[in-house]
C-alpha cells in the first residue's frame, strides 16, 4: 500500500571543500525518521546530493515522495538541467558519479521536488539542517579517534611548498557554489548572502557590481558575487528572454542576465532572474524553452526592479541587437515607477558593431561564433545568461585590435631611448653563499619532493 512521505533534505560543510554533513528528515503520517552522514573532505553541493540520494532510498519504491530542498542546485539540477547532462554524456558536468546516482534511485518512484528557503525558520528545513550539522559533528568525532587519519592530517602539515609548490592543487580543489552546468552559468549562491551594492552614478567607477544594503534580496534573484575585485568603469554583458517580439503590444520580460566586466576582464558577478509576466508565453517557448508552468511562482517585475535596476545603474550595456532587450526594459521599468534604464546608462549594440566590421554578412550571435571560432555551446534553447557569456566571447574577439601590441612603435621607442644619451648605471650586487646546513636542508627537501611526486625537482642541484 503506497503512503505520501515527505523528505526534508539538506547538506552542511565547514570550508569548501571541506569537512560535510548531510541529513535528512522523514515524515510519513505520525513516524519520523532522522538519518545523517557525513565525509571529511568534500563540498557543500555533494553533500545536497547525498542527502536527497539517501533519503529518496530510506522510503519504499512504491510510495509517492515530495521532497523539499533548499539548494536550487539540486531542485533544478534534477528537474531541468539533468536532460541536458544526458544528452551530453554528462560532459563537463561536477559530481557526475552522484548525479547519475541520484538519477538512478529516482527511477521508477513518483516524486515532487520543492525549493524551500534556506535558514528562514521553515521547521522542516531546520531540522534537516541540524540533522546535516550532526553528521558532520559525528564525522569529526569518528576522525578524531582514527589514529591513521591523524597521522595523515600530521604529514601533510608540516611543508606547504613540499605538498603543493605552486599552488596549484589549491586551485584546482575550489568549489565555490560553482557546480551549475555551462547551459547555466549562474552560480548557484546561498540565498541568504546579503551582497552589499555599491549604488554607482553614470559617470563613477565600480570595482563590482553590488546592491544596497537596504535593499531586500528576493530569494529569486541570484547575485553572485565578484570573484576579481578590479577597477574601472563598468560593463554589463546583458540578454533578456521575452514573450514575444512587440513591447507595444504587450509581450514581457521572462528572464534577464547579466555578467560583469571590467578593464576587458569578466570579475565574476552576474545577475539573474526568472519573471512572472502575468501573460502566456505563447510559441516563444520554441526558442527559450521556458514554460507557463515553470514561470508560474517565479516574481513579477515590480517585485525584483529595485534589485535589478540598482545593480545595472550606471554601467555600459553590452547586448546584441540592443535596442530590442533596452526597449522592454525601459517599458518594464516605466512601469514599475522608475527612469528609462537607457537615461541612466550607456548602451553598446554589438550587432551594429558587427554590421560596420563585417557588411553584407550574416550577423547573428551563432554567425559571430563560427566566424570567430568561439567554443560552441549547445543553443538548443536560448538562456539570457547562456547568451551573454557567448556575447562576452563575442565582444573580446571583435574588439581584440584594441590591445594588439604595436611592434614598430616598440622598436622606434627603443631607438629613441638609444639615441638619447642615458647613462647606463652598472650595480655589482653581492654574492651571498648559502651554509653548509641550508644547503644540506635544501638537499632534502629535494629528496623529498622527487619521492614524493616521482619526478625531477626544478630546484635540483
């Protein structure tokens, strides 16, 4: 006999990557269950994965489960993205093996997914989150008792440069929030990062995109934070998905992204947001894929315009066919209370760009792809932040002969440096040999790396 069960699912990590809980909370009728685990080294999305893996296996085949989670990783990863992923053979995707395993258990089972609002006093949610806090509680206690464990943790401790002379596994372990799919670049942040905005005039120069501490985050809007904090004027890589092609005639924005850019440099903040339009999609869903049923919670315009107008005020929008994406959101902003985004903003339409460079040519974002050899990216649907990091390729690329180096102006500056009569300074720097102990230590420490990573050390004598 088939009951509904709901599962409250969460997963915890101290660093990331880092020591992890997962947990998960059962209630079918008037039993609960509670079960948790956890790993020493690992990342807060994996361990949102195991936590719905193992409590989707904790229940019955046969019964009907709706799950609540609050990582939208997880929710769209398995509701939406996941096609994709299979399509491809699950290239280029993070924690393919946990995936596919969750794929697997959800085969057969009739199953609701539901995002939940992390750490907002939801009793479900918090009691998975203190169910996912235990099992990393619990893993710490079980490392602390495991001699090896802490004889390895010894090891690895005392020489940094021995471990990782250049820095380079450090880089290559971090995930930050990290784990969406190329089809979505976004990032995925905890949504109740409080991201400071700095409110910035037309003419003043931002280091990142931020938006007033004032203003409430909808926990809709994904702002992920700058990863490169630079200097310079601004420039937002922008698209917007729409109902339909007429602004006058009543079609909407659905979805708009944005990436930022600074000094030629994406810093690695974005903006992005799913909208209501209170209006059908009607045969636009052909070209972005996105349906009335998945834009039916998603918030009106009004609902989220202060956020996106904070964070797009002041900088260049950077779009292709630009005068489409700025005439719907002038109208939305209008219509929200606000100035025209284009009085407040410069504008750059990379298809006139385009059109000047290459005339008589075909123009389109895909044409600019292949004439420029850009990776290709699967477009089999249109995403506003899909588009933009191809725009982004797009804008470097035609704009590339702005930071070629001129190498007859190089050499005619040198001739004249030659020519102009300054002295040449000669500094004898002293030679400071190194101690019979240092060199003695320095031979070890060769010896140990050679052993330790079976090749030639660079600092050998």
């Amino acid at each position: 006999m088939s009951h509904t069960i709901t599962l409250y699912v969460d997963g915890a990590c101290r660093g990331n990557p880092g020591l992890g809980g997962w947990g998960a909370y059962i209630v079918n009728g008037q039993q609960e269950h509670k079960i948790c685990g956890g790993e020493d080294h690992t990342t807060n999305n994996r361990m949102e994965l195991t936590a719905a893996i193992e409590g989707i296996l904790f229940c019955d085949k046969q019964d009907k489960l709706v799950i609540y989670t609050d990582s939208k990783y997880v929710k769209q990863g398995i509701t939406e993205w996941i096609h994709g992923w299979k399509k491809k053979n699950w290239k280029d995707v993070k924690n393919p093996d946990l995936w596919q395993k969750l794929d697997e258990v959800c085969q057969g089972r009739e199953i609701e997914w539901h995002w939940v609002k992390g750490h907002a006093g939801h009793p479900g949610n918090e009691m998975a989150d203190q169910l996912a806090n235990l099992g990393a509680d619990e893993t710490l206690k079980k490392s602390k008792q495991s001699p090896s464990m802490s004889e390895d943790k010894k090891k690895s401790e005392p020489d940094w440069l021995l471990d990782d002379p250049f820095g380079l596994d450090l880089a290559e372990s971090e995930e930050e929030l990290e784990d969406l799919p190329e089809e979505i670049i976004e990032v995925t942040v905890e949504e109740t990062v409080q991201t400071e905005v700095l409110a910035t005039d037309s003419n003043e120069d931002a280091s990142s995109s931020e938006v007033s501490a004032s203003t409430e985050i909808h926990p809709q809007i994904v702002i992920t934070p700058a990863k490169l904090q630079l200097h310079g004027p601004r420039q937002l890589i922008l698209d917007t998905e729409t109902t339909g092609f007429y602004y006058q005639d009543g079609d909407r924005i659905i979805e708009v992204g944005a990436l930022e850019m600074i000094n030629r440099k994406l810093t690695g903040s974005s903006i992005h947001i799913y909208i209501n339009p209170k209006t059908p999609v009607g045969d636009s869903v052909n070209v972005h894929g996105i349906t009335d049923e998945f834009l039916q919670d998603k918030p009106l315009f009004e609902e989220i315009s202060q956020v996106l107008f904070d964070y797009l005020h002041g900088a260049e929008i950077i779009a292709h066919n630009a005068t489409f994406d700025m005439n719907f959101l002038d109208m939305e902003f209008k219509r929200a209370g606000f100035k025209a985004l284009s009085e407040v903003c410069d504008v750059t339409d990379t298809l006139a760009l385009a059109k000047s460079k290459h005339p008589g040519q075909k123009n389109s974002l895909d044409a600019l792809v292949r004439r420029y050899e850009i990776p290709q990216r699967d477009r089999t649907f249109h995403g506003a932040l899909l588009d933009a990091e191809i725009l982004s390729d797009v804008y470097l690329a035609m704009t590339g002969g702005q930071v070629s180096f001129d190498i007859d102006a190089l050499s005619q500056s040198e001739d004249q440096n030659s020519r102009s009569g300054m002295a040449r300074v000669e500094i004898e720097l002293p030679v400071i040999l190194p101690s019979e102990q240092e060199l003695q230590e320095h031979e070890n420490w060769v010896k140990q790396f050679e052993e330790k990573h079976g090749t030639a050390c660079l600092f050998a004598k």
